[in-house]
C-alpha cells in the first residue's frame, strides 16, 4: 500500500463507531430517551409521514435505525428554526442546495415580518406600562403635553353604535394585528358658559403630515390629565369639567373648547373600572 493510500484509509477509524451501528435497531423508549422527544411527538412524525420505522415481525413493535435518528435530529433543526409540520414535509423532500436555500430564505422573511411585529406589540405594551406606572402622578392631575396628530377616519355617534362599526371601524383597521378600543377618541365640545354642547367618537389613525383635503384633530400643546371612571358613573365628565376649568384659570390659560378622551385600559374586577386619557387642546 502507498503511503499516501495508508494515511488516507487512517482516517476510515473517524466513522468506524458509526459505521459499526449502522445495523442496529433501537426501541421507541432509547429514540425518547436518547432525543427528548416525547412518545406524541414520534407518532405525530408517523402520521405525517416523515418517519417510517420498520417494525419487527410477529409483535408489531417499532424498530428505528441511524437513519431515524438522523431523520429525527434533522426534522428536529427545522422545528427549531420555526418551521411548521407541513413546511418539514416539504423541506425534507427537497434535493438540491438550491430549493432549500430558496425556502431559507422564505422563512427568514417570514420571520423578520414577524419581529416586526413583535416590535409594535412591545412599543404598545410599554406605552400601556407606561401610563399604569405614571397614573400616582397623573389620575386627575394636571399637565401640559403635546397631542400627536391624528386623522380623522370616521365618525360614530356613540360607543355603543355597534351596528356601524364593520362599516366605519373594522374596515379601517388591521384586524389581525389591531385593537378597537386603539382607534377610538371620543371628542367633546365645550364652553365655559353652557358646559356641554356636543359629541361623538373619531375613528382616527397617526398621521406624520397633514394633508389637504382629510381632517385631523387639534395636536400640540393640551393640558393633559388621567381618568378614571367606574361603569354606570354619570357624573365623570361633569367633575373633571369643573377640575379643569378651574385649573386652567390659576394658570391663565386659554382652551379651545374641546377635549378629546382616550381609552386605555380597564381593569375587570369586581368593580370594574375604566382608565383614560384627556386632552384639552389650548390656544396658542
């Protein structure tokens, strides 16, 4: 034997534990084991067909090979990666680098779409956070903050003119990936001679600009405060009305006889109750 022949085939001891296996059966009990899959999901793989262990003659039992095990961990990586069951049937009858590189690559946009989901979830979630956490200093109190802009979508009398909402609210929104109550302002108009004069509920959504043609709500500088309000309470806008009038005039101020309530988050106890936003835009 050449030399190099000899070093070569030295290197045949590599696999020679592997290869010595490659005849050998293994029970359903070492394949749970070995992988920690559960029984469930071995018979999951049956049924759907990617694993088809041979099954020993006379008691039916289940015999798995290498190749199942390998099978397995393969089928095993995809899962990890985040593909579903029908997509690692079809992943595991792909036979050329090209195909799977192609799915990679589907599955990877998938996957940055959904982070970008996640994102504007997480953005919610921590605004919500944000305002339990801020509600000791801001329930009935008063300060001054800048509205965003907004664009009127629609317009609905009441909250509770549900027979107009797949027309003037569901069609207008995402509803896969938006909620309600995050579209809704109520606006109420105002004087501080009458009191209440009118209102309904904007169906509304950010805007960056505004554009001729569309209308916005008032955004900039507005005294802003936190409300709270039980179900059935009557007499919320009526007290925060007073509150705020009052508090406008020790700082002499001027409003511009509108105030736009948000909702935000209610907590379901036994006395449920209702948490908002107020804003009450002010003349420059």
């Amino acid at each position: 034997m050449k030399i190099n022949e000899r070093i070569e085939s030295s290197f045949d001891e590599v696999d020679r534990l592997d290869n010595e296996r490659l005849d050998n059966f293994y029970t359903a009990s070492q394949v749970y084991e070995s992988l920690g899959l559960s029984r469930e999901t071995i018979r999951y793989y049956e049924k759907l067909g990617l694993l088809s262990p041979l099954k020993q003659s006379g008691n039916n039992y289940r015999q798995f090979t290498v190749y199942d095990f390998q099978r397995l961990m393969i089928i095993d990586a995809f899962k990890k990666r985040g593909f579903t069951a029908s997509q690692i049937c079809s992943l595991m009858s792909l036979d050329t680098p090209e195909a799977l590189a192609a799915e990679l690559a589907g599955k990877a946009e998938e996957i940055r779409e959904h982070m970008i989901l996640l994102e504007k979830q997480l953005h919610q979630i921590e605004q919500d956070r944000c305002f339990i956490k801020e509600l000791p200093q801001t329930l009935h109190q008063f300060t001054i903050r800048s509205l965003p802009l907004y664009r009127v979508c629609s317009v609905l009398p009441a909250i509770t003119s549900f027979e107009e909402y797949a027309d003037k609210v569901l069609s207008r929104m995402d509803l896969d990936h938006e909620d309600i109550l995050n579209k809704l302002i109520r606006v109420v108009h105002f004087d501080h001679e009458s009191g209440y004069l009118n209102s309904q509920i904007c169906v509304v959504e950010l805007a960056e600009t505004a554009e001729e043609g569309q209308t916005y709500l008032h955004s900039g500088r507005c005294i802003y405060s936190a409300v709270a309000s039980e179900i059935g309470e009557m007499n919320t806008m009526g007290r925060m009305f007073e509150l705020t009038s009052s508090w406008i005039d020790g700082q002499q101020l001027s409003d511009q006889g509108v105030v736009y309530i948000r909702p935000r988050c209610v907590l379901a106890g036994k006395l449920p109750a209702f948490y908002y936003e107020s804003w009450v835009p002010l003349n420059d």
